[in-house]
C-alpha cells in the first residue's frame, strides 16, 4: 500500500521531467553521472579492440539503465522498471548532440581539443559520416520515444492498476 501511494506521488514529477526532457532536453545533473558511465565504457570495452573502445562509452550508459530496467522487471517492481526506462531514454536524449555533431566536431570535448570525437570515428569508420545529423535525430526519436513510453507505463501502474 505505501509503494503504491508513493509511486502516485513520485510518477507527478516523473511525468514533468519526461515533458522536459523531450520537448526542453538541456544538460543537466544526472549527465554528470551519464558522463562517469560512458568514460568508464571506452576502459571496460577497450579490450575488444579500438571500434568498440569508441562505441562503448555510449554503449556503456545506454547499458547501466537498462540493465537496471531488467532487474526491476524480474523483480516485479514495475515503477522502478519505468524510472529506469525514463533514464534509458534520456541517454539516448544526452546522445543525440554528440552524434549529429560528429562531422562538425563543435562541442567542446572533455580531453580538451586533442581529444578523439568518438562519434566522428564511429561514422567515418562506418561510411555514414555525412549522416551524422540524421542519425542524431534518430537517437531523438528512440530516445523521446522510450521517455514516453516509460512514463506513460507509470502513469498507468501508478493510478490506473488495483492495489495489491
């Protein structure tokens, strides 16, 4: 009962949050912790080899959120499965201005003007550099999209599911 109480009172500022995120999307505190994850990514991903060295930073904080969304599923706790989901979208959301800044290279990089831009390697490796505003805009649409979703589902188990 009290979870439940909880879960309608927590799904309000979810839901406003979700709203900003898709429509008003800036950087913000929780990318602090997003940048932890997708630093830590190029380490642990380094081993196998230098394209997944690149694509692990992002791999990495799309991965934390969601293997988190999986755990919570398993155990039932479908409203932490959903704050998860929000999460997991707004990493695509942290994403998409890096993305469609791989053929420009304008944003500042946290290794300073030395530094590789990840998504400027990935898209050339793969031929698709001139894509890269195109890809962002898809990371938005998936992003916006899980985001939505996500809190849609907590609006639903939070006031329109039968207490257990």
């Amino acid at each position: 009962m009290k979870n439940f109480t909880l879960n309608k009172v927590l799904t309000i500022p979810l839901i406003a949050y979700s709203f900003w995120l898709i429509f008003a999307y800036k950087y913000h505190f929780i990318d602090g912790a997003n940048l932890i994850f997708h630093e830590a990514g190029h380490v642990i991903f380094m081993a196998l080899g230098k394209t997944m060295s690149f694509l692990g930073g992002t791999l990495t904080q799309i991965l934390i959120p969601l293997i988190f969304g999986i755990y919570f599923l398993r155990k039932k706790k479908l409203f932490e499965m959903c704050v998860m989901g929000v999460w997991l979208g707004e990493n695509f959301l942290d994403t998409v201005d890096y993305v469609a800044d791989a053929q420009k290279q304008a944003l500042p990089l946290l290794g300073g003007p030395a530094s590789t831009h990840d998504w400027n390697w990935i898209l050339t490796k793969f031929n698709v550099l001139t894509h890269a505003e195109t890809i962002g805009t898809g990371f938005y649409i998936l992003g916006a999209s899980i985001v939505a979703i996500s809190a849609t589902y907590a609006i639903r188990i939070s006031f329109f599911t039968k207490e257990d």
